[in-house]
C-alpha cells in the first residue's frame, strides 16, 4: 500500500515508519520539521519505497494514497505551547486539509488523539465514553480542545462524506527518540538522571501516569488502521505508577545519587491518568507487553548515546 504518515519525523511517527517500512509498504513522510527530526527517518532516506516530503499540514496538499496515519501534531506542552494559536491551527485546519485529502482518495484515515481529550478527568480510569473535564480557556486548551475538534472533523466526515475513519486515543508514551528537552515527564527524568542534577518533581508527585512503550502503541496503531472498528479506542499502558515512583525507579536505574527536588504544579495538570483498555482489547486484541524497566532500559540507552554525540 502507499501509506501517508503526517508528522512522520516526529517521535511516534518515525517509528511507526520503521514498522511500514519493514512490511514492505510505500511510504510518505510529510513533516514540517517543527519536532520532528531528519536523523529519525535518516536510515530510510533514498530507499526507493520512502518518500520524505517537507510540508507544513496547514497548507493544502494533493497526493495519491491508501492510508493516511495522521499524527502531526507537537505533542508536548513545550512544544504546543510556544505557538498556541499554530497548535490549534494544526489540530484544526491540517486535520481539515487530511480528511479532505482522505475524501478525495478515498484513503482510510487515522487520527492520532489524545488522553488530553479527557482533560482533568473525573471518572477514573478513563474509558471512551466518558466525555471528559476540558478546560476551555486554559493554557493547554491549543492542545486539548484543538484535538477534541480534530476528533470532531473526523467523526463529521465520516457521517457526513463517507470517509473511512480510525480514532486512537494515545495516552503517555515513551521510548527511545523522544526529545530531550521537551519537558515530558520520562525524558525529563532520563535526562537530569544522565546529567547528575536533581529529578524535578512537580507537586508532591502523587499524581499518577501510565506508560507506554512506543513499541506497543505502533503496534496497536496498525491494528486500528487494519481493523473494521473505527473507535475512538484507548490505547495505553493501564499499569499505573506515581511520579515520584518513576522518579525514584530513574533514579535507581541511572545515577543512585542524583537528588529528586520538588517544584510547585503547573496550572492544569491532570492528578490521576489511567487508560481502560477493554476496548482496544476486545476489538483489537491488543494489550501492552513491554514492561516500564524494559522500556526504560532502551530509552535510557537512546538518551545517553545522543547526549554524548552531542558531549
Ligand atoms: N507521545 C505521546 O505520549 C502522545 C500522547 C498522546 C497523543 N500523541 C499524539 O501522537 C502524535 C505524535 O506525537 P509524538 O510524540 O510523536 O510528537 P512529536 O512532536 O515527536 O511529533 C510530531 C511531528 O509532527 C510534526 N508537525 C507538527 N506540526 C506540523 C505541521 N503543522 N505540519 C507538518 N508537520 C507538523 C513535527 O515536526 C513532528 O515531527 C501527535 O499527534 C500527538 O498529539 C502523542
């Protein structure tokens, strides 16, 4: 198949990328390179089945292809926040110009969501039904309401025009290429660890996350592309772990005498994130496998050998 994969420089993306890639598919990778990064898609630059194209989603685009995974997007609060208003154009008119495309081509369209859409939720854990607790006019709102809209686009051209649509909702995800400093909480972590200065914990860092090795959310990314149910379906790593807990497993993991300090909670940081996976369960059959140590493990590798190129 020919398969588009927006944001596909990014962290998730290029790894999904790798999975296409070994399948054998033909893949395009369309990336504004806000995020995302050559280096993660350098092994398949000049192959003849990859296709890297620089491209800003906001604007329009015509190509011809089957699939469309479409997960650009900045992901973290770093990143998302430096430009709200570009945010939500993303989420909103690049989410328009995909589903439009995928109209056009009669392409299958995956909209790659978010846990943020359940905001601060009060229902816990979350599963798909619930509707969520968002703030409107708060600062991580570009992100939430503009992936909520997204979701929103995509549900409407389905109804409306036919598309044949898959909704993911990704919760916290981890692994090797994510971005060093872009304030999410695991290379936070990793990387004060590596650096020997304190572990930076917001609150008392009771709030709670689950996470997910990147390895096992492309794996179920494909199977809700390949599957007959459209969603929205969570996919996540329901185990779940405190932040100090984290801290202190980084900690132990990579520099037993690296001190944990404490810092005051940002405005809106969701207290408790846990996915219900019945769903991604019983209709895709998928569940986590790789466990935090053995993610961390390869994550912590990645890390260290980046931060020594760059030494
Ligand atoms: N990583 C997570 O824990 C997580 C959790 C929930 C949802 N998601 C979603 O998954 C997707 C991928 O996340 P990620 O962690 O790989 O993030 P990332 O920031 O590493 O990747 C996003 C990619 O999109 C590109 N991009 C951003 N704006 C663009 C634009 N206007 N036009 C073209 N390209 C653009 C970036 O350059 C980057 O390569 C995002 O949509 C994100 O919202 C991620």
């Amino acid at each position: 198949m020919r398969i588009l994969v927006t944001g596909g420089a990014g962290f998730i993306g290029s790894h999904l990328i790798d999975r296409l890639m070994e399948q054998g598919h033909e893949v395009l990778c369309l990336d504004n390179f806000y995020t995302g990064h050559k280096r993660n898609i350098e092994k398949w630059l000049g192959h003849p089945y990859f296709e890297c194209i620089r491209h800003d989603i906001t604007e329009p685009i015509r190509l011809e292809v089957d699939r469309i995974y479409h997960l650009a997007c900045p992901a973290s609060p770093v990143h998302y926040q430096f430009n709200p208003v570009k945010t939500i154009k993303t989420n909103v008119i690049g989410t328009l110009h995909m589903l439009g495309l995928a109209k056009r081509v009669k392409a299958r369209f995956l909209l790659a969501s978010t846990s943020e859409v359940y905001g601060d939720p009060l229902v816990h854990p979350q599963t798909e039904e619930y509707w969520g607790n968002v703030n409107p006019i708060g600062i991580r709102s570009c992100y939430d309401e503009g992936k909520r809209v997204a979701e929103t686009l995509t549900f409407d051209y389905h109804r409306n025009n036919g598309v044949d649509i898959r909704v993911a909702r990704i919760f916290n995800t981890y692994g090797p290429r994510m971005f060093e400093n872009d304030g999410r909480v695991v290379s936070n972590f990793v990387v004060q660890a590596l650096q020997g200065i304190p572990l930076t914990v917001y609150g008392d860092g009771s709030q709670t996350r689950s996470f997910c090795y990147v390895s096992d959310l492309v794996e179920g990314l494909m199977r809700l592309m390949e599957g007959d149910y459209i969603g929205p379906v969570n996919l996540g790593n329901p185990v779940e772990y405190t932040i100090l807990e984290l801290a202190q497993t980084i900690q132990k993991m990579v520099n037993p005498n690296a001190d944990i300090a404490f810092k005051p909670l940002p405005q809106d940081d969701p207290k408790k994130r846990q996915p219900d996976i019945s769903r991604a369960k019983t209709y895709l059959g998928w569940e986590p496998l790789v466990p935090l140590q053995e993610g961390l493990t390869k994550t912590i590798a990645d890390f260290e050998e980046r931060l020594n190129a760059s030494r």
